[in-house]
C-alpha cells in the first residue's frame, strides 16, 4: 500500500499548513529526504516554485522541480519520479495538468512511484490528482466562456470522489453536486488533510478547527459525516467509479 497525503488547501508561504508539511516530511524517513516538487498546474510558476523552496528546505528536503512546460526530456521526467523520497504536486489548474501528465507519461510513473512507497502529497488540484475525481474549477482558472465547476478525472489512489477547499464559499455547492454519485466523496477545508499510510485511513490538521467530511449516496439523499484525527478504517472505500457528470 501507498503513502498518500492530500491537502484541502491552505497558504503554504503563511505557515498554514506547516505541521501538515512536517508530517510529510517525516513519512520520508530520511534525515535530507530528496523532493520532486511538480508544478504543472500553475504552468510552472516561477514565484510558485521560489516559494515553495523557501517553504520545503527549511525542513531538510532537497528540493528538485518537475517542469514540464520547459525542456524537460522522457528520461528525466522518468528519473526524477522515480527517484524521489516525496512527491509534492502544487495548486492550479487540475483539468490541464492531468491532460499533459497522461501525454507525457507522469501518471504511469506516479504509479510505479505509488507502489514503490514513495511519499505522495500535495495542495488542491495537487490534492484531486490522487482521488478518482475531484470537484474541479479548471474553467474558471483558465478563463472559459461561461464557466462552471466539473469532475476532473485522477489517478484513482484513493478511492473516493474529492472536494478541497470545502469551506470556501465558491465550494458550498458541492453537496448538491455530489448527489447522485456511486463512490463516496472525502471533502476538506483548508488546513487539513487526508491519509492513506500503509492501507490506513486518516486525517491530519494544521488548525484544529478545521473539518474532513465523508459524503455518500443512500439513493435517496446525501448522508454526511465527520472524519475524526484518528486513524478511521471503518468508512466504505468508493466504488472506484468515475462520477455520473
């Protein structure tokens, strides 16, 4: 089983999410841990990747960057997955980043990565590429004519639907959204992340108030509930579907 953390969301330059980032750290097990920082959707931000430096080797991480806009060849797009101790994927645009990763063979290496025990993580569209699916805002992102939220297709780790930044107010509409799905849906606020350590289900918080919400479909409404910090195995995996939109 894989090492998987997914991050609602959070500002990572304010320190919001700093004990979630030291926990993603120390699943490394490693005094300098080597980390595959994969930028795709913010198009390779250079300001992104600049703050995440200044965010990541304070904690001891040798941090290397995944470009995929620039030159970047198929050996060493490769080499790099699969030589990283962590795996952090950025915020952004979810919709284009998962179209170039299957173009450019990132979402075959994530797995080989995934099955290897490689430390996964990352924040928002970087939180949705693990899940089956994830309640997306590409096309507002990318400046689309009457634009609307959408299922955005992962890479299916974790069983479940996803929703980040659940506490948002462009994010209140999920509930209606979710309804009707087969597989359940993890939705998290900000500051908080969800789990998966050696077959484990869990939640993680930087801010203690901060919730997880487990959503599922009993055919006839949504049933919601609370995921607590300790380590819950006993809610349903997802039927590992794609969403019915």
């Amino acid at each position: 089983m894989g090492r998987i953390v997914a991050i609602g969301g959070g500002d990572l330059s304010a320190g919001e999410t700093l004990p979630i980032d030291r926990y993603i750290v120390s699943l490394a097990r490693s005094e300098n841990p080597r980390l595959l920082f994969i930028p795709t959707a913010s198009h390779d931000s250079a300001g992104y990747i600049e703050r995440f430096r200044a965010a990541y080797t304070p904690l001891g991480c040798v941090v290397d960057t995944l470009c995929l806009y620039g030159e970047e060849s198929d050996d060493g797009i490769r080499r790099k997955v699969l030589t990283a101790d962590i795996i952090y994927v950025g915020g952004g645009n979810t919709e284009a980043m998962m179209e170039l990763w299957r173009s450019r063979s990132v979402d075959r290496y994530l797995r080989q990565a995934y099955r290897a025990g490689t430390v996964l993580s990352g924040l928002s569209a970087g939180s949705i590429c693990w899940f089956i699916a994830g309640h997306s805002d590409s096309e507002f992102i990318a400046g689309a004519d009457k634009p609307a939220y959408k299922w955005v297709r992962g890479l299916g780790f974790l069983p479940f639907l996803h929703c980040p930044h659940y506490n948002e107010p462009e994010r209140q509409g999920f509930d209606a959204f979710f309804a009707g799905q087969a597989a359940d849906a993890v939705a998290l606020e900000n500051n908080t992340a969800f789990v998966e350590l050696d077959g484990e289900y869990f939640v993680i918080r930087s801010d203690p108030s901060a919730r997880a919400v487990l959503l599922s479909w009993d055919g006839h409404a949504v049933q919601k509930r609370e995921l607590s910090g300790e380590k819950d195995c006993c809610f349903a995996r997802g039927a590992n579907e794609e969403p019915h939109r």
